[in-house]
C-alpha cells in the first residue's frame, strides 16, 4: 500500500476515531487503525469491539492496498506535521512509513487479518435531520446512568414516528426528555432503539461534522445499530433489555409554577454552588411571593445565600437539588432566554422546561434531596 493525502483531510478523519480506539486493551490490535486504499479513497476503520466507526478521504493511491496504524500516535504524529501533503507506505513486517516534507517515521503496525471485521451497514430503516439528531443527543447525554448493574439505563431510548423523533435518558435520579416534530422518512411503523451511552458520546462528535442539512440513516441487523452519515459510519452493539416505563414517572400535579431567566438563576447556581457540600452537591430552592432564594451549606466551608426576583404567587415551598443536575439542564437549553420550573411539594420530582424555543418540546424531571 502507498498514498498520499492532504494532511487536514487525514487529521480530521482520525480526530473521529479517537473516541472508538481502545485506550486500555489486552487485545493490542484494538489500539490501532485500519487503513485501506482503494481507488481514489483512503478508509480508516476503528473499533473496540463494542463501538465501530468507517470514514474515510480522498486520496492519491500509487499502490492500493491496507495496512495497520497505532492510532495514538498517527494522531500525534499528523498533528505535529506541516500543513501539506503527506505519503504513506507499507514497507515489511508491517511497518508503515510517513513522510511529509522533510519529516520521516516509521511505525510498528500489526498484521491486517487480525482486524475484527465490521459488518456492512444494512439498508436503512429511516432518515432523520442530522441537526434534529444532535440537539437530542446533547439534550439528553448527561442524564444517562453510568453504573453498569442498572444495564437498561446505560443507554437512551430513541423513538422514531413518521412525523416525530423523541429521545429520553435517565439515571433513576433524573430524566430527560426531548420531542420535535420532523419528517422521519422511510419509516411507516414506529421504531424503538436504545442507543448504549459511548455511542451516543461518538454520535454528538460525528453530527457536529456534518453539514447543517446532513441527514442520518439508521440500520440495524441482529447485534448492531449502524448510524451513517455520508461515507461516515458508527455502528454500535446494541443493548438488550427493555428501557423503564418513563411514561409512569413524568410529574402530574405539579400546580406551583415559576418563570425565571435562565442566565441569572444560572449564574446564582454557580455562586451558591461554590459553598455547597462537595459529596451531596446539595442546595436549598426557597420560593416565596416575588422571590428565590437559593442557600447552601457545608461544614467545612460555609454556606452562600442569594435572591432573585421571581413572578411567583404561590405559597411558600422549600426543595433540595443536587446543584450539577440543574446546571446539567441549564447548559443546553438552546436558544431559551427563560425556564420554568414546576414543582408540587418538598418531596415530589421537580419539572423543568425551556421556554421561547418552539424547535422543541423538552422536559427535565429532578427528584428532590432530603436537606
């Protein structure tokens, strides 16, 4: 194998993979790239058995054929190069040699038949707006459990209609929830998918590649969901298991309702955080006619109080949160200049909503904290 390509095509390329290679492996063939080259284009294949991703660039091919790659340190390498053109070749033993300008290496690969093969993306299900997809990912991401006994919630519930996408995440501490009525084309019934948690952190990197009018398909056979944007695919393992009924757990009777600029309460958050007791994260929502307070407390550093102004008229409510769970929701509420924070009792889930983007519907539900 022997090509050559520009270099900002090959390093945005690997900036894609990086996230799939395996860091700590046993198995030394998982920590490096695939590369092939065949006619004008260069693929890159990554995997670590659980997650997938195939891109590629074009290419000057003088000899076609594939190789092995450590991807840590191609990346570093193509990094650290000049902005020009830079040339592959396989030489023996599978040692690949790079060179650009003046600046030659040579780099231990790995026999290519070792390479788990990736199964071929199936013909899609569905399609749906790139820029529909990633605003659900980022919406939704942080709400997904991290603690693998709880193996159904280590992923997010995608649910695809004719003429809506919605996604919902929990951890069983919070919940969110994202609807938005687009065109999902190619779809007649409604699809059910539950998306594991790494892939959807290689989803938001992939989408934000793509042009503002891309348009995701999603295929799936037995074992794998495949996500393919243009020449670009993700696939992913997919979780067994049936996501909890999130339907049971949306707030009903929350009847005391606050609007609140989302940057002010925001900014107060962080101040009143910067006191709060590091393991609990715990802070103090105080509602009263025309205002809120919000308090915190620890024994080793002190407390923090502050007031805001607030148009609420009901009666008096004190409810604990965990401060990080709120300014998880805060950070990515779009283009929302206010929120509102529905509530029942010290002891009921919390609701939250943006308001002032109609692009979307999307709720975020808190249980409370004891304080």
């Amino acid at each position: 194998m022997e090509f050559s390509a520009k270099k900002s095509d090959i390093l945005r390329e690997l900036n894609l993979t990086q996230g799939v290679v395996e860091k700590k492996t046993t198995i030394p063939i998982l920590s490096n790239l695939l590369l092939e080259a065949t006619g004008e284009t260069l693929r890159i294949s990554a995997t670590d058995l659980e997650l997938g991703v195939r891109c590629g660039c074009l290419a000057k091919i003088k000899k076609e054929g594939s190789g092995t790659i450590p991807a840590k340190r191609l990346l570093e390498i193509i990094r650290s190069l000049p902005d020009a053109e830079v040339r592959f070749k396989v030489l023996e033993n599978h040692w690949v040699q790079v060179t650009c300008e003046r600046s030659s290496f040579k780099l231990v690969g790995m026999a290519k038949d070792s390479f788990p093969v990736l199964p071929a993306a199936p013909k899609s299900l569905a399609s749906i707006p790139a820029a529909v997809f990633a605003s659900m990912v980022e919406r939704t991401i942080f709400a997904i459990s991290s603690e693998e006994s709880r193996y159904t919630l280590n992923g997010a519930l995608l649910i695809l209609k004719p003429e809506s996408v919605t996604m919902v995440a929990t951890d069983g501490h919070r919940l969110a929830l994202v609807e938005q009525k687009a065109a999902v084309k190619g779809l007649s019934n409604e699809l059910r998918l539950l998306i594991p948690k790494k892939a959807m952190a290689e989803l938001g990197r992939l989408l934000a590649e793509g042009a503002e009018d891309a348009v995701v398909e999603l295929g799936k056979d037995e074992s794998h969901l495949f996500f393919s944007l243009g020449q670009r695919v993700l696939l992913a393992r997919m979780l067994q298991g049936q996501f909890p009924n999130y339907e049971a757990v949306l707030p009903r009777e929350n009847n005391r309702f606050v609007e609140l600029d989302k940057e002010a309460v925001s900014a107060a958050i962080r101040r009143v955080a910067l006191l709060a007791d590091e393991r609990s994260r715990a802070i103090r929502l105080q509602l009263e006619k025309g205002k809120l307070e919000i308090f915190s407390s620890s024994g080793e550093f002190g407390e923090a109080h502050e007031v805001l102004d607030a148009g609420y008229e009901g009666e008096p409510l004190q409810i604990g949160f965990d401060y990080q769970y709120l300014l998880d929701f805060l950070s990515v509420t779009g283009r929302a200049d206010k929120i509102r924070a529905e509530l029942k009792d010290e002891q009921s889930a919390g609701q939250f909503r943006p308001l002032g983007d109609n692009n979307f519907e999307y709720r975020y539900v808190v249980m409370p904290m004891r304080i």
